[in-house]
C-alpha cells in the first residue's frame, strides 16, 4: 500500500492547492483529529533488554544466537507497526487540509486521483457516530470513470471512542484489499480482509489484528488467523498468534499454527508453538510443540520441541526449563 498511497497524498495536495484560492478553507474540528490514533498510541512495543545488553553494533552482527522465537516476536510487530503505521499517517495526512464539503457534523475530503496511471478516484469521509465521543471515518475508492456515488467501496473502515487523552481511544479499522485489488490489481495483488480493534484507554493497551481469507500473490491458500498483543502497565507483554493455513508446504493440506510470546520488562522471554492437523496428521502425528526461552539480551536459555504423545524430539534439548522467566495465568510477570 506504500506507493499507491503516495501517490493518494500527493493527489489530495495538489487538489487542496488548486481549490485554496477560490474559497475560504474550513478544516476538521480538532476533536476529530484527536480522535484519530497515532502511530506511537497504537504502537506494539518490544523490550530494549537490560543493563547487560550487548551494544548496538554487536547487536547487528551477532544475530545466529538469538533465540528464534524472539526473531520471529520482534519482526512480526515490526511489519504490524508498520501496517499499522501507514494507515495512519496518511490519515493524519489528510486531516491536514482542508473539506471539500461538510454535511452536519460529517467532513469530505475529495473525490480526487493520483497521477495519470492511476485507475482510481479516492475521497475520505469522517464524522461523528450517534454516542458522545464517537467518531467513524473511511477511504473510498472507486473507477476513475464512474460519476457514480454508488460506485465508491470502502477500502479502509473504521470507529473510535475517544478518550480523555488525544489520540487514545478504543476502536476498529477494517481494511479490504479485495475491494482495493479489484479497483487495482497492479498495486493492490493481495485479497481478503484485515480487522484492527484496539484498546489504548485500559490495561492492558490491546492491539488485535484478525485475518480474513488474506492470501498474498506468493501464498499456496488463503490465511485466517490473528494477532494479539497486550501491553501491561509495568510493560511486560503478551502477543499470541493463532493461524489456519499452509503453514507445512508439504501438501496442500491446512495446520492450525498457536504461538504465544510472553516477555518481562527487561527483555526475558518465553515462547510455546503449536502445529496441528495437515501434514502432521498424514504422517501420523497429532501435534507438535515447541518451547523455547531466551535472557534479558535475547539469547537462547533454553529449548524443547515434543512430537505429540511421545518422547520423541526433532531437535537436541537445550539448556534447563528453570532458566525460563515464570508467568502467572493471565500472562502478568
């Protein structure tokens, strides 16, 4: 979505300048920008690791001992945040400008295009929801051909109570790369749906991101799965990952993955994995389980993977189960 939405700003900056100089130019409530989220508010945070971390340039040649799981945590809420980011920067982005039209307590911005290539007409609406501190807000595409209102599809969704403090709020952004594949394919090739709901007021500050039949051109099947990640108050976390799909590309057939990543304040964290189904189940297994734990510099500490109802291992057991921090039920240190 990075280029096209380039594209999308630089039309939305053109057009307000064209329009600046023939009226006067009304632009959104501050109420409604500080209902938007930002970046930093809905940003799904990692531990820095401890006084005893290794410095900065060790850390970006001695990647082989890091624990997997760690990887795997730490690059996955990287490419969320940044999913997450760019929606809302270009938000952010347009709230800058000036209507085009204002309808009670709703704001439009646009229709406009991008440059000449670009096969879509875009406007973005916002407005105030029937309860006190509610706002609603979505991106809307269409043909360029089309005169059409009827014709516009929303391509992102969403609905935020806002709370005492700008930019946090509870909500939820729908994203549907369906309806912005089939307006355009050449930039948009992925199909299905992601659903963001958030909670930024309470703790734990929750992020959960749910997909929906998303299948991306590489993929073999569509994937439907979430993630969850909540952030304590002493900023311990606890991020799950649930998925249906192709995850053992040994067959067609669908696993059911379950990863769930907890980690200290000071970096230490645990990770347990599960596969079922799919080709486990063509090769007589009825699961397989892996735990591994990592120190407050996110190397390894310890590590076990299970064949289910057995006592065999695919890989050599390492180091000892006490070394891995303890966690209480619902996920606190």
């Amino acid at each position: 979505m990075r280029k096209s939405m380039f594209f999308v700003l630089c039309g939305v900056m053109v057009w307000s300048w064209l329009l600046s100089g023939c009226w006067q130019p009304e632009y959104a409530d501050q109420e409604y920008i500080d209902a938007v989220p930002t970046t930093e508010t809905l940003k799904i945070k990692l531990p820095e690791g401890g006084q005893g971390g290794l410095p900065a340039p060790m850390l970006m040649t001695m990647v082989a001992p890091y624990a997997e799981f760690y990887e795997m945590t730490h690059k996955t809420t990287y490419d969320v945040n940044e999913g997450i980011a760019h929606i809302l920067m270009w938000v952010h982005e347009i709230l800058k400008y000036p209507v085009s039209a204002r309808d009670g307590d709703t704001y439009t911005w646009g229709p406009w295009r991008g440059d000449g290539l670009d096969p879509t007409e875009y406007k973005f609406t916002m407005g105030k929801g029937s309860e006190p501190d509610t706002f609603h807000l979505t991106f809307w595409g269409r043909h360029k051909s089309s005169e059409s209102e009827a014709d516009f599809k929303p391509w992102i969704d969403g609905n935020v109570l806002k709370g005492s403090q700008p930019h946090h709020g509870v909500g939820t952004l729908d994203i549907y790369f369906t309806d912005a594949n089939e307006l355009d394919p050449v930039l948009h090739p992925e199909i299905g749906r992601f659903a963001v709901t958030f909670d930024t007021i309470n703790d734990p500050h929750d992020v959960e991101l749910e997909l929906i039949d998303f299948q991306s051109p590489g993929d073999t099947a569509p994937i439907n799965g979430a993630y969850h990640y909540h952030e304590y108050a002493d900023l311990s976390g606890d991020f799950r990952f649930f998925a249906r799909g192709n995850v053992i590309d040994e067959s067609m057939a669908l696993e059911q993955l379950d990863i769930r990543t907890r980690w200290l304040p000071t970096g230490e964290g645990l990770a347990e994995a599960s596969v079922t189904g799919g080709d486990l189940d063509a090769v007589g297994w009825s699961g397989f389980t892996i735990t591994e734990c990592w120190d407050e510099n996110y190397f390894r500490s310890y590590y076990e993977d299970v064949i289910a109802d057995s006592d065999l291992h695919l890989n050599p057991t390492e180091g000892e189960a006490s070394a891995c921090p303890v966690f209480e039920q619902d996920g606190e240190a």
